[in-house]
C-alpha cells in the first residue's frame, strides 16, 4: 500500500527524497510551535528562508479572524506564486505550519510533515525545470489548529483565493500508516476522480466510502474552509495510523514512520506534474462516481450504475438458484439452515467484541486516560479479535456443514451480502463498490451448480478481489474511527468469511481451525495484556491547572483526568473532591471532556487581566458596550461566556465579525461567546448590541501556558512515561473573573427618529489596533 523509505540511495535531484524531506521535520519539528510561542515564530522564519532558497519570492497575509467555531486568532500565513506559461487557474499546495497547543505537541505528523512534503517536491519539480501551464500557489496557513483561522483569512481576503481552480492540502491524523486520500467537493466527484486516476500515483490508497464516513465525523481541515467558503475542491491526503500520538508531545520526528512521510512524497510528485498542466475547471462536475483503490491500481465507475449491478447481481443470483434447485443440488430446506451458521457467527463475532471490548476498559482502566479511543496496543486487539471471529465462524460451520454433494450453504452469505448491497445502493452510494465481491463470489457458485464440481484453485482466484477489497476495512474502522469499533471489525470478519465459503469449504477439519484461531486470538491477547503499561514514547497523558477565582479570591487545582497518578496527586491529593466547574466554564474539548476532579489550594500573586467598559450606553431599547480586557501578565488565551439568553447583535471581536454570521444576530453554541489565542500580548476588544431588558453575565477565563514553567508554582516536572493530556486546556495558570458593566450612560435621540435610524446611527464603528 505504500513505498519503502528505507529502499532509497543515491535519489536524484529531480526526485522526491523522503531523507531530504525528513531533514525538513527534524528541524521544524525541535520544539512546540502553537500559535503565540515563541518558536512559532522561528519556523515561519524556517519556511520563508527555504522558499527564498528556492528562488521564490514569498509573502505574508496577516489579520484576526473569527471563525464559526468562536475562534478568534490573529493569523499569519505565508505564501508564495510560480508563474506557469498559461494559466486559467491556479493549483494550491497546502498545508499548516503550526502545531497543537496544551499539549506540547512537536508537530511532526501534524503537519511538519505536510511542510517537507510541499518543500521537497517543489524542490525537485523546480530543479527538473519542466514546463508548465498553471500558476501554482504554495500557501503555508497558520493557526489551522484553532479553528482553521489561517485558511479561514486566505479565503475570505486574499485576491489569490479567487483564482484557485483546485487545491492539494496535506494533513495528519496520527503518526505512521498508509495515506489516505479524501476528496472534498461541493458537487459531484466524478471530474475530479478521473483526473486523479490519469494521474497514475503508484500507491493510491482511497475509495468512495471513506469520504462518506469522513463526511459524517467532527475532522474538518483547511481544505473544508475551501470548499465551504471559496467553493474550491480539492484532494486531502492524510494517514492515520499511531492516532495515539496525535495532538501529543509524542507527535515528534522519532514517531513519525518515514515510509508514510514518503508515502505523501508519492502521491505529490505525480500529481503536481499533472494538474500544473490540465484544465482545472475540468475537475468541477455535477456527476458522482464510486472508486476504490487495489494495489497499484484505482478503479472507478459511475455512480449510475450501482443500481444497475445490484439488479444484475441480483438475477444471476437467482437464476443460479433456480438452476440448482432444478437440478437437485440446492434444496430450500438446506438453503434456510444455512442461514444458521452464518448468523450464528454474526451474533458471537459481533457480541463478543462489542462486550468484550467494555471488560478490558473495566480490566484496564488506564485505557480511558487516552481519549482519541485507540491503545498504544490497540493493533494487538484488533488482531485478537479478527481471529476470534475466524474461530468462530469455523466452529458454526463445522457443526453444521453443508450435506455431501451440496453447497446450500453458500446460498445464505450471498442473499446477506446482496441484502446489504441493496441498502448501499439506495442509500450509501459511495460503498457500492462492495458488490463486486458478490460477483466474483457468484462465479465460484455458479460454476459448481453448472458444472457440479468444485474447483479450489477457481474458488482461491475468485475470493481474491474480496479480501482486496474488504479485508483492509477491517484494519481501518478501528484504526479510524477507535476500539469501540471492533464490533465492526468483527461482523465485518464473518460477513467477509461467509463470502468466501466456497474457499473454507475445502478446509476438512473445521474443528482444528477454529481451535488453532481461538489460540491465536488468546495470543494476541496475552501480547496486549504485556503491553497495557506505559513507558517511555508510550506515555500515560495527565493534566492539570491552577484555577483562580478573583471573584471568591479561591484557587484550586483541577484535573480532566479519571484515574489520578502519582504526579496528579501531588497536588489534587489521593481523595481529590469532584467538580461542577465545567458548568460555569464549558471549555471546548474535541472529545467533550470534562473538569473531573478539584482541590483548593494556596492563593498565588497572579495579577487578574484590566476589565474596561470603553461604551456602555443606552439609546432607545437597545444596550450598546465595548469592553476591553488588557492582561497584566504574559497570558496565551481568553475565553468568554455569556447566558444563553444574551442575544448579541452586531457582535464583533478585535475588530472582525464571525465569518459564517448569517444575519446580525451572533451564532453560538451555549455559553461560549470567544476563545482569543493571544498573540504577543494583544488586548482583547469585544462590541457588541443587547436589548435593552437583558441582564448582563458574562465571565472570562484567562490563561497562560506556563503552569509546569511559572516560579510561584514550582512544580515538578512529570516522570519520562507521562505527557500532557491532548485537545483539552492543561498545564495552564487561569484566572476566573466576572466581567461588571460599569454605570450606564444613557445617550440622547433626536425626536421622529425611527428605530431603524437609531439603530444604524449608533452600531459601533470597528475598532482599529
């Protein structure tokens, strides 16, 4: 599936070198460069000085925005042109140069990889000299990690964004695993599909579904702010595999697998040298297609005729079916007590993973402390739990095999799976794919009741396109999408075993498979059990923050963490009381996770941010304010809450609106109002209009960074096999602090003034900083 780094030597200069490209993460990648550091700064000196090597010359877009996330983030981006011959539109490469804060992520994966990927390439396509057509445009987008800021201001204010004509973006989502790549689109796929097939990549890895499922999931990219607000499509391509070092201090060059980063190399090289000299508007269609990939090749075919295969599918089936019973090898009382064994093997399979998987969390708690869902031992399960499934499909059918001279049982895998296909056709037409097994699965069926004779090395053949095509969803839904989903893997395992009956029928001693199998999940098993600890480059992720409360003039320590260590419990004690705080304070976290446990604590010298109502008058029923809030410290966030029943009009932050407001009124998901990631000190200025009659609640939390670094604390730094908890705020010193209006002035209105005039005199102008 996909190339091997370690194969390289002696790579030519106008080739992709995965060694020159990993040299590229190892520098940007020696320290956590999130947005406001101070090493954020150093690599974007890093990019513009190697586009500058290469003879480019490279600009730089800055300015605040405020995405539909509630985001607020002054972003920098930099960017760069080469001109082709004639270009009608541009191509983008794309990719972000910041890594995740809280957590002390390298941002190896995520994305310096997309970085080296973008410079190596553009290297060697630079150096081979090769003419071509259309301007490509290099954009290094900043602030991705906080909500898509940088791609956000690209799009939205940058003359270039209109000229994009298709975009190539650039992602990770863990540390090693094949490349996937993902479309993104706002009509139909098929132009864009057929054009990534004339590409010829050597290991395409993708197919219909996987967009579909993506579609469904909370993963946007930079890529989906092009789509959504440039109506720009585009290819992702990200890997997903070591999804335990994501967002992690262990998302450095040691975890990232090289034969991915060279995997992404693969897939650029041919793809820039094709789509710099086609027609881009002929990427854009109204059609969809379904497509897969199989090793070194990628088949696609209309959406249209899935249908028309399901029906066809269909007939043969029975056709077959009637031939058979016409000939007396099929009989419908054998038929239906097939169908015992297959869902017999369902059921077990299915139910054995499901509660099987809820034991080990009980067994090891510690795997709740990793929240994207996947152990660091998490392939050991999957393996595990695949050979159970085999175990146990093999002792159904060894209790109930076919009569002698038969093959009845065949007939129930065939009628499931075409069952299945019917569903996908009307419903899920991206994994229509997966009716082509049920062909070639007919052949081997068909044959035998036309020839009655069994043909193994036929039936090996034939079962091959199943296991191409379906075996690696096994591997991928957990790996994807999380442990929780080895029940999938594991019906998906006995679906794809009943498929290939005609295979396993051949096997004589059904008993001793499924006792070998059993032995082998047992196996697996015991080699998780072994490596459920932690250790170093496997770490067990903790948090913790000092909370200050400047209103009650109480501070306490707080944790997310479920199962306190021996570090956590320095400060929150061995009997640490739960908290509500979450309540007050509902800070954003990918996996909506909460404050846990709190224990007060000494009160520090912190000095609380300046409060400021720079406006808060009256005119008429409306209530007009703009407030700002200066830190008196070195701080890297604020957030803002408000009741639910604030109704902001005209609501801007540091200037700008939210990007995707749709009327006047502010778009909010309960009490947050902003989160501003503070970028050399800046203040933060909200205005905004209330109705007359609203009571004003609002509170700000704000935050530095600096827990772990701040000398009022002293606190110890964690042991080599802990890390900082990822996606939610940790290792940080908060203040809490209610936000009180001052008194009122309440502005005069000259007599017969509408309400509509009285509302346009008096909207705040932007404030400029």
């Amino acid at each position: 599936m996909m190339p091997q780094a370690s194969t390289e030597t002696n790579v030519p200069l106008n080739e992709f070198s995965t060694k020159r490209a990993f040299a590229h993460v190892q520098a940007i990648a020696k320290k956590p460069h999130y947005v406001g550091s101070k090493n954020h700064e150093v690599v974007a000196q890093y990019l513009q000085t190697k586009l500058k090597k290469l003879g480019l010359e490279t600009s730089i877009q800055e300015g605040y925005t405020l995405t539909d996330w509630g985001n607020l983030v002054y972003s920098k981006n930099i960017m760069t042109r080469i001109k082709g011959s004639q270009s009608s539109s541009a191509l983008l490469l794309l990719t972000h140069y910041d890594s995740a804060p809280h957590s002390a992520s390298f941002g190896a994966s995520d994305a310096g990889s997309g970085v080296a990927t973008i410079l190596e390439s553009v290297r060697a396509f630079l150096h081979a000299k090769k003419q071509h057509k259309n301007d490509i445009i290099i954009l290094f987008s900043d602030a991705e990690e906080l909500g898509l800021n940088g791609a956000s201001l690209f799009v939205t204010q940058h003359k270039w964004a209109k000229e994009i004509g298709l975009a190539l973006n650039f992602e990770a989502r863990g540390t090693s695993g094949p490349s996937y790549m993902l479309m993104e689109t706002n009509g139909g796929n098929a132009g864009l599909v057929n054009h990534f097939a004339n590409a010829s990549m050597p290991f395409p890895v993708s197919n219909s579904l996987m967009y579909s499922i993506y579609k469904m999931l909370p993963n946007d990219t930079d890529l989906t702010v092009f789509r959504k607000q440039g109506n720009i499509q585009g290819l992702n391509f990200a890997f997903i595999d070591g999804h335990y070092n994501y967002h992690t201090a262990q998302d450095d060059s040691k975890h990232l697998d090289q034969n991915t980063l060279a995997h992404q190399g693969s897939y650029l090289m041919p793809l820039l040298d094709y789509f710099s000299n086609i027609n881009l508007k002929t990427t854009a269609s109204t059609d969809d297609d379904v497509y897969f990939s199989l090793p070194f090749s990628f088949v696609h075919y209309p959406f249209d005729w899935v249908q028309i295969m399901l029906y066809v599918a269909i007939a043969i089936f029975v056709l077959i079916v009637f031939l058979g019973k016409a000939k007396r090898i099929l009989s419908f009382g054998a038929i239906a007590r097939g169908f015992v064994p297959l869902f017999a093997s369902l059921l077990f399979s299915g139910g054995l993973a499901y509660f099987g998987w809820k034991v080990l969390l009980s067994i090891y708690p510690q795997y709740n402390d990793l929240l994207n869902g996947f152990t660091y031992n998490g392939h050991d399960y999957i393996a595990a739990f695949v050979a159970l499934s085999v175990s146990i499909c093999f002792f159904f059918y060894n209790l109930i095999p076919s009569t002698k001279g038969t093959k009845s049982n065949w007939v129930a895998p065939l009628f499931i799976w075409l069952v299945i296909n019917g569903a996908i056709a009307f419903y899920l037409q991206g994994a229509g794919f997966l009716i082509l097994p049920v062909f070639f699965a007919l052949v081997s069926f068909g044959t035998y009741t036309a020839i009655q004779k069994n043909s193994p090395w036929l039936n090996l053949v034939v079962a091959l396109p199943a296991l191409l095509i379906i075996a690696p969803f096994i591997y991928m839904f957990p790996v994807g999408l999380g442990l929780k989903m080895l029940v999938g893997s594991a019906v998906l395992t006995a679906l794809l075993f009943s498929l290939l009956l005609p295979v396993f029928d051949n096997f004589d001693r059904k008993g001793i498979w499924s006792l070998f199998f059993i032995i082998l999940s047992i196996g697996f098993f015991t080699k998780a059990h072994f490596a459920s600890g932690y250790e170093k480059g496997k770490a067990k992720s903790n948090s913790l923050v000092y909370l200050y409360d400047a209103d009650l003039h109480k501070a306490s320590y707080v944790t997310y963490d479920k199962n306190l260590d021996n570090w956590t419990q320095k400060y929150l004690g061995s009997n640490p009381q739960t908290t509500k705080l979450q309540e007050d304070i509902p800070l954003f976290s990918k996996y909506n996770s909460k404050f846990t446990y709190a224990t007060e604590t000494t009160v520090q010298a912190i000095a609380p941010p300046t409060i400021a109502f720079l406006k808060d008058s009256l005119a008429g029923n409306l209530h007009y304010y703009k407030i700002k809030i200066t830190p008196n410290r070195n701080v890297n966030r604020y957030d803002i809450f408000a009741d639910e029943k604030m109704d902001f009009q005209h609501f801007k932050a540091n200037g700008v609106s939210q990007l995707e407001a749709s009327t006047d009124r502010m778009e909010r998901n309960g009490k947050k109002i902003v989160s501003f990631y503070v970028v050399n000190n800046r203040p933060l200025e909200l205005e905004f209009i209330l109705n007359r009659a609203t009571i004003f609640d609002m509170n700000l939390l704000e935050s530095s960074f600096d827990l772990l670094q701040n000398p009022l604390f002293n606190i110890v730094p964690r042991e080599d096999w802990m890390m900082p908890t990822p996606f939610v705020l940790t290792d940080a010193v908060c203040i809490k602090k209610k936000i009180k209006p001052s008194p009122v002035i309440i502005e005069a209105i000259p007599e017969n003034t509408t309400a509509v005039q009285q509302n346009i005199a008096t909207v705040p102008l932007p404030v400029t900083n």
